[in-house]
C-alpha cells in the first residue's frame, strides 16, 4: 500500500519538477514517463523491514537492521539525488560500495563469519545495485523481477525457519508488487535510480542474510536472479571484449534487442517472467531440498541461462536488421 500510494504521488512529483525520461536512440519507450517511483518501494521496506526483523524471531541483531536501513538510505539516497541531476559514476560507485560495506560489515560481525569475506561481499554488493540498475530499462521488467526474487528469498527463509528474514523478503516482494502496478505496460511512471539501485541492495542483503544462515542457500538464491544476472553480465563483458565503456548507455542488453527487434514491452517481460517459473523457480526447490545437488543445479542454470542469451541475442539481432531494411524500403 505505502509503495502504491507514494508511485502515485510520485508521478505528480516527477512532472512537476520535470523528471521525464524523454524517448530517444538508447531508450525503448516512445513517450515521456516520470521516474523515481521507486521511492515507494524504498519508503514501504524502511517502514517495515525493521518492524519485522525487531518483532519476529531471528538471530539478527538491531546493529543488522540499523546497517541494513543506513545502507538502504545511502543507496536511495544517491539514486534520488541522480534522478534530479545526474551524476558521474565514479561517486554515486563510492556511495554504494559504502553501503555495501556498512551492510556487509555488520552480517559478517552478527553471523560469526570471517572478515575476508568483506571485500567479496562488498564487490557483489555493489554489482547487484547496478546490474538491477542496468536492467530496468522496460516496462515492469524490474519490477516484476523484484516481486519474483524477492518472494523467493523468502520461501526460502520460511523452510529453516527464519520468520524475521522470510517477513523482510515479503515485504520487499510487496513493495515491488505495489509499484508494479503503476510500471506495468504502458508504465505510468518509472523507477529510477532510486528504485532500482535499492531493489539490487535489497535482494543482495537478503540473499546474503540467508547465507550467513545456512551456506548452502546461496545457490537457490543465485538461481532465482538468474534471468538478470547472466543478461547483466554477458552484455557488460561482451561491451568490455569489444573496448567499449561499460557503463555508458546502450540498448544491447537481450531484453532491450526483444524490443527493437518488434517485441512489445510486456511480451519481452514475458520471456523473462517464463524462464522465472518454468526454469529458475523448479531449479532452486531442486537446490533446496538436495543439498548436495545445489551446485551442480546452479551451474547447470547458468549455463543453460548463457546458451539462451545466445542464441536469443543472435536471433533478435536478425529479426531487427530484417525490420530495419523493411522500414528503409
């Protein structure tokens, strides 16, 4: 409800100051749409993530919930300043390996857990933030992402008996869900970087909360994100073979060649929402339930996620040179 209510507020926000994403060569909308409706869901998982961790049983302490709030503040924090003046990469980076860091600095000293897993936790930290980022660049895409991971995260919780945890993630799960329902196709409003930025914080944290509880859920965790995590970094690496600057704009993630290559907003979701439920979803029960099958399955998902985003990319390549030639003629 806070998310829903805020998205709408939102948008009246966003045109009053001006926050339009206009269409252009590296967009895939063709109207002008507010963004920073993510502040929703950012407002909705400050209120009540450190409600159900303080009020329902598990093992974190207030020093967890406190950094896991500082850190989600942090990274709204910079999302919503770039969302009004953009800013270069290198501070708004700064800011979030902070975060990352205050977060990891805090599971690692409540779970008992060595501290040379800081500097890993902090990079995958601070890649999910912008992997999420990079991905929302369509209608509902991130959004329906968020409610999916999220909602698995804390299925997953819920089976070792983690109420706190499991709470959190469905809290996170309804943030997503009330602000999808203002970005599904046609979107009303977008995320912005203060959404998207928060939900890659978010799904990170809790994915590490359910690693320092039990390690083997890390792979059931990694193979629902699975969709975002082999686009994400394929593409990058494939920009970076070709000497290209990672993180300037482009349209070469696979979800954006399904636009340009004819596919509407919600059938390219489609594609995403299907290996969701027909492939990562069965994959991380199988993960869950056999321990010892948990990595071979997570490898497995990856590389058959890998294989897709090749032979798809390939395809939608041709489909929209094809349409391409059509339209010159």
């Amino acid at each position: 409800m806070i998310a829903a209510v805020a998205a709408r507020g939102a948008i009246a926000y966003a045109r009053r100051r001006g926050m339009l994403d206009q269409p252009g060569q590296r967009r895939s909308h063709t109207l002008p749409t507010p963004r920073g409706g993510g502040i929703g869901i950012v407002l909705a998982c400050l209120v009540a993530i450190p409600g159900a961790f303080l009020s329902l049983p598990g093992p974190w302490s207030g020093w967890t919930t406190g950094s896991l709030a500082l850190a989600l503040l942090l990274v709204a924090a910079i999302g919503w300043w770039d969302d009004h003046r953009p800013l270069r990469q290198w501070p708004r980076l700064g800011v979030q390996l902070l975060a990352t860091a205050c977060f990891s600095a805090a599971l690692l000293a409540d779970a008992g857990l060595a501290w040379a897993w800081l500097p890993l936790l902090v990079l995958a930290g601070g890649w999910s933030i912008n992997l999420h980022n990079f991905m929302d660049g369509i209608d509902a895409l991130l959004a329906q992402q968020g409610i999916f991971v999220a909602a698995g995260l804390g299925c997953l919780a819920a089976s070792v008996a983690q109420p706190a945890l499991a709470g959190g993630a469905f809290v996170v799960a309804a943030g997503c869900f009330g602000f999808w329902l203002y970005n599904r196709p046609p979107a009303r409003i977008f995320m912005g970087d203060v959404g998207s930025g928060s939900v890659g914080l978010l799904l990170f944290a809790f994915g590490a909360l359910l690693w320092g509880i039990e390690p083997a859920l890390l792979w059931p965790a990694l193979i629902l994100g699975s969709a975002f995590v082999a686009d994400a970094s394929l593409t990058l690496l494939n920009r970076f073979l070709r000497g290209r600057r990672w993180y300037a704009p482009h349209r070469e993630h696979l979800y954006q060649w399904l636009v340009r290559s004819g596919r509407t907003h919600a059938r390219a979701a489609a594609w995403y929402l299907g290996w969701n439920l027909l492939v990562a979803a069965p994959a991380a029960v199988v993960a869950s339930l056999l321990p010892a099958m948990a990595l071979p399955a997570c490898a497995a998902v990856y590389t058959a996620a890998g294989a897709t985003w090749i032979v798809a990319k390939r395809r939608c390549m041709r489909r929209a040179s094809l349409k391409d030639r059509y339209v010159a003629t």
